[in-house]
C-alpha cells in the first residue's frame, strides 16, 4: 500500500496533548504503515504550556527545553507541516492553511490544503479579554512560548534600567498586576517575587526588591475559584507570607499604560499588566464551516470526542467542550485532560481503522497542584469524584514535578526521559538561576 494511498489522520495543534497523540499514532499506525498521520502547527517548536510562567519570569530557559517538531516526526513515524490553521471545507474533507511569512513579513510558505480522512482539532486556548477596554493594547499575555520570553525581555530591561538611575523608583516602576488569580497568575506571581530577589544577587543590588509590589486581582470572591476552597485559602496563606497582595471581589473594567482599573474605584499603578483572566479557544473556530461551537468558541464534541456535525471531525484539549456527565458540566481545561484525551483517541483512531465501534472519553479527576516554586506547592490529590486530600510541601512539589514528566514519557518513553533529567541536572549546576539575557 502506498503513503497515498493511506487513511491520512491529520492532527491539528502540537500542544501538550496534539504532540502527545501524534507521536503515539506515529509509534503505532504511522511505523506499521497502518495510517498517515500529519501534525499541523503554527511554530517550529514546542514547550509545555503549564511552564510557561517559568519562562516568562527567567527561572526556564525555553531553548534548552524546547522540543523540535521536525525532530520529534522524523523519531516517532509521522509528517510535520509548518503553519496555521485557518479554514475548513468538509465537503472535500481539507484543512486551510495559511501562509507563513517570516520576521521581515516575506512570505516563506505559501497558502496550502490538506486533505485528511480523519480530522482531529487540538489547537489549545487563549486568553479571553472580555473585550475590556485597554487589555489588548496595554496587557501581556502568556498563551505562547513567544508572549512569554517578551515578558522575560520586558521584565529584564526594567529593572536594568532602574538599577542605573540615580533618581528613586517611580511609583508603580517596577511593580506587577495580574489580573486573573488562577493556577497561571499564582504560579507567576511567586516566581516573580523569587526573581526579584535573585536579580539582586546577580548584581542588580542598587534595587531593593522589597521596593517592588506584585498584586493579583481577582472577580471572584477567592482566589482559584475552579478549585476546593481548603486549597484556595493554604495558597492565599502562603502568598500573603510572600508578601504579595490579593485583591479580590475586584473587576477590572479599564487598563491604561500605567494604570489597572477595578470596578470599586481602585487604582493600581504598574509597570507591567498580565492578563490571566479566562480563556477562549480561538476565533477562527467560531462556526467553523458548520461546525456547533460555544459561546468562548470551543467546538463542542459528543462522549466519544466527535464533533456533533461531522463524524470525521475530532476535537480534543482546551479547544473542545466535552461533557462530564459525573459533575453536570464540561470537563476542565487542564493538562491533565489533554492527556488522557490523548490516550483515548490513539484507541478510537485504531478502532474506527477497524470499523470497530468508538469508546467514550471518562475523564478522571486526579487532583489539582499549585507550585509557589521553591517556596511552596499546595493541592488536592484524587479529584472530587473519590474524596480527596491536601496536600502541601515537599510531597506536592514532587507530585507537581511528575506531571511534566509524565509528558516527557509520553514523547520520549523512559529511558530518554531519565537522560534528559540527568543533563537537566548538570546544566542547573553551571547555569544561573535566572535567564539574564
């Protein structure tokens, strides 16, 4: 049988879950000429978006640790095409890509379609402004590698500036709001205040970081409100020891250059604005050729992750609203369901291959963690399905810790990804603890 002639599996989206089922469709069908499988993305590589926040506070180097997609395809069985998705026709059965241009705006690949037999959607989330006056212009974001190394930049040159200038901080110089007090704008917060403190001790001592004022505001009346409250308040305890401020019951209704507006009438000047405060998938999905969508975009898909239109068509991920029955609601935009929707669709991709009928997705609550970096890291193991259980400390971080592991197995498989630990170890030995370029 040729590659043409192939049942062609395209996944769109190399996130934490599309890299995952490429690479085990690629390991199963695509190594037993079984099927063809494609993964299409916008970037050239991949780093997992919970790190993100480390990458825009300088505590990971995304170059280090960056995962190539053209590596990963040639080790693992299957094709990658560089570009964005940004159209459907399912009458033919092709995904619209757009054409890539580089940094000068030359275009380096023109526009191209791709016809798929089978079609599976898993192009993430980004951030929801609400369409709050002010956001776009004057906030950073952190929906992708690129957004949060020009937070790192933007974070460096301020305080490199402010170390060399004879006048005294201006109010709000170096400060940080965050508006959105979920897992992101948590984790960000304490490493930004961890940062502080080492930009010192790499020379940068002419600041004093207890100067430097990091806020969260949130809507909500507590912090993490997707969470148990036991967990929302150990976390507001441990931030309230680090001396970083949480406002909540506060809405933000207008941002300015310098300047966070809140509903109550409060100001909150800063130098850098982060916007952390919902999520959407993204625009070009609204509706797609047909395709039922929800009011954040989301494509909505029946138990088994089929889109309700089209029984080619699969979604997966932040990108899809999937049903979970046990709680009344859609199950949550989290790593930890990307993956085990990862897992499910290598089984259905292999079954519907066979005329078999599809299983349904079931999704598992194991629990929630929040890492205050080196200062704490709190959660709830087990989820809400089956009780569940505090946990703080050293045993949290651990159980923090394995979940980026756990992605590394599935891209790697173990022996790779005990190697990859041990170089992690010895370049944490020779390099600084922060990003300083």
């Amino acid at each position: 049988m040729t590659q043409d002639s192939l049942h062609h599996i395209i996944v769109v989206g190399g996130g934490a879950g599309g890299l995952e089922l490429a690479t085990r469709l690629g390991k199963t069908l695509g190594k037993k000429k079984k099927a063809q499988i494609t993964l299409i993305d916008a970037n050239r590589t991949h780093i997992w978006k919970p790190l993100l926040h480390e990458v825009a506070a300088g505590t990971f180097d995304a170059y280090e640790n960056q995962i190539e997609y053209m590596a990963q395809a040639k080790q693992n069985h299957f094709h990658f095409r560089l570009g964005k998705m940004n159209g459907l026709n399912r009458e033919t059965r092709t995904v619209i890509v757009a054409s890539t241009h580089n940094s000068k705006g030359e275009e380096i690949i023109p526009e191209r379609q791709f016809t798929y037999d089978t079609l599976i959607i898993a192009v993430g989330s980004v951030s929801n402004d609400f369409a709050i006056e002010g956001v776009k212009e004057h906030c950073m974001f952190l929906d992708t590698n690129q957004e949060a190394e020009s937070f790192q930049n933007k974070l460096l040159e301020a305080y490199i500036r402010a170390n060399s200038q004879n006048a005294p901080l201006k109010p709000g110089q170096l400060d940080v709001v965050i508006a959105g007090a979920g897992a992101t704008g948590i984790e960000l917060s304490a490493q930004l205040h961890k940062v502080s403190r080492l930009f010192t001790t790499y020379g940068l001592d002419q600041i004093n970081p207890s100067d430097i004022n990091i806020s969260i505001v949130e809507a909500a009346d507590r912090i993490l409100p997707g969470l148990p409250p036991k967990l929302s308040q150990a976390t507001e305890d441990q931030l309230s020891k680090l001396n970083i401020s949480v406002l909540k019951n506060e809405r933000v209704i207008k941002v300015t250059k310098t300047e966070l507006f809140t509903d109550t009438g409060r100001i909150i000047p800063a130098c850098i604005k982060v916007w952390a405060a919902g999520i959407k998938a993204p625009s070009f999905l609204k509706n797609i050729d047909g395709l039922e969508t929800n009011h954040i975009n989301q494509l909505v898909v029946k138990q088994n992750l089929q889109t309700t239109v089209d029984e080619n068509i699969f979604s997966m991920g932040d990108c899809a609203a999937c049903p979970w029955p046990e709680m009344d609601k859609n199950v949550p935009p989290r790593a930890q369901s990307a993956h085990q929707q990862a897992a499910l669709l290598v089984k259905t991709m292999k079954r519907r291959l066979a005329g078999k009928t599809l299983p349904d997705f079931k999704y598992y609550d194991y629990g929630s963690l929040v890492s205050l970096g080196k200062y704490s890291t709190v959660g709830n193991l087990m989820g809400n399905l089956t009780g569940s259980v505090m946990v703080e400390g050293f045993m949290a971080r651990m159980v923090y810790l394995s979940l980026y592991k756990l992605h590394q197995f599935a891209l790697f498989g173990f022996y790779r990804t005990m190697f990859l630990s041990i170089a992690h170890l010895f370049r944490a030995s020779v390099h600084p603890e922060i990003k300083l370029h």
